[in-house]
C-alpha cells in the first residue's frame, strides 16, 4: 500500500488536532481539580472560623454571665460593709460619753445622773438657740448633778439643758443607779 503525501499530511493533521484536544481537556481537568481544591480549602477555612465564632460567642455569653453575678457579689458586699460601718460608727457614738457636771462640786449634795437627747424639733432650731455646738449631740450626753434632792437635780437639768433648747432629759436618778452604756451598746 503506497502512502500518499496527502493521505499522510491529513493523518498528521488529525493526529495533530487529537493531541491538542487531549491536553486542551488535560489543562482543562488539571484547572477545574485546582479550582476544586481551592473551594475545598477556603470551605474549610470558613468551617473554621465559624466554629471559632461560634465559641467567641458561648465564651462571651459565659463572661457576661460572671459579670452579672459578680457585680452582683461587688453590689451584696458594698451593702453589708455599709451597714458594717453603720454599726460601727453607732457602737463608737454609744461608747461616747459626754458628761455635763451641773451643780456646785464642792457641796454636801448627793450626784444624780439624767441622759440628754436631742428633741423632735432640734433641727429646725437657729444655732444661737442650741447650747454648744450641733456635733456633740451625735453623741451619747449624760449630765452628772451635783443636788441635795433628785426635785432640786431635776430642776437644774431643766433650766440648763430646757426644750427652748431642743433638748430633753430623762428623768433623774442617783448616780449609783445609772445604766451602763457598754451594757446599753451590747442590749441595742
């Protein structure tokens, strides 16, 4: 069989256009499996940066949690130190003592004792009607009187220590028989 150079040249061409068709399809494979793969990668980096996120937010939602309870504590806390210092500051007002020795000391008289306080209207008072100062009657006041009778003692702690003044006593008593304020403080 006697080959001839068209026959031969239509075979080179035809098996020229087959190649180029197989490594045109090779190339188109080779691209679409890359592609694949790089879908595949940046679905798994997506995967994971939702799951990261999703425990940023369980993270999140668990710190907001503890914030609450402890603002909650720091809240529980700042009240009971208030009312601690609250207690304190009364028991330190009940160990106060201020006394005013009424009467001649140099007498014959027995001493009574009458506790000071402070009246209902004592706030609404102009200062030069107050005997000394406002501070002091934040204090426990006791006056002490010098007095040959408990009417006598009662009458001297009514005309220095009077209502006009905002302040009231309780009623006299011999000094022997006055309460104990360390006793008072621990009852209260």
């Amino acid at each position: 069989m006697v080959i001839s150079a068209e026959f031969l040249g239509m075979l080179l061409l035809i098996t020229s256009a087959r190649r180029a068709w197989s490594v045109d399809r090779g190339s188109m494979s080779a691209a679409s499996s890359a592609e694949k793969a790089r879908e595949a990668m940046n679905q798994r980096q997506y995967d994971k940066k939702r799951a990261a996120l999703a425990e940023w937010r369980q993270k999140t939602e668990r710190k907001r949690v503890d914030v609450t309870t402890l603002q909650a504590r720091l809240t529980e806390f700042n009240g009971r130190r208030q009312k601690a210092l609250t207690e304190l500051r009364a028991l330190e007002f009940s160990k106060i003592e201020l006394v005013h020795e009424l009467g001649e000391q140099d007498s014959d008289g027995d001493v009574y004792w009458a506790q000071l306080a402070v009246g209902p209207n004592f706030n609404e008072l102009d200062r030069k009607d107050i005997v000394f100062s406002r501070q002091i009657w934040e204090y426990r006041n006791v006056a002490h009187i010098t007095a040959p009778s408990a009417e006598q003692a009662h009458g001297t702690v009514r005309t220095s220590f009077s209502q006009r003044n905002g302040l009231i006593s309780s009623p006299v008593v011999p000094l022997a028989l006055a309460p104990d304020p360390e006793a008072e403080a621990t009852a209260a």
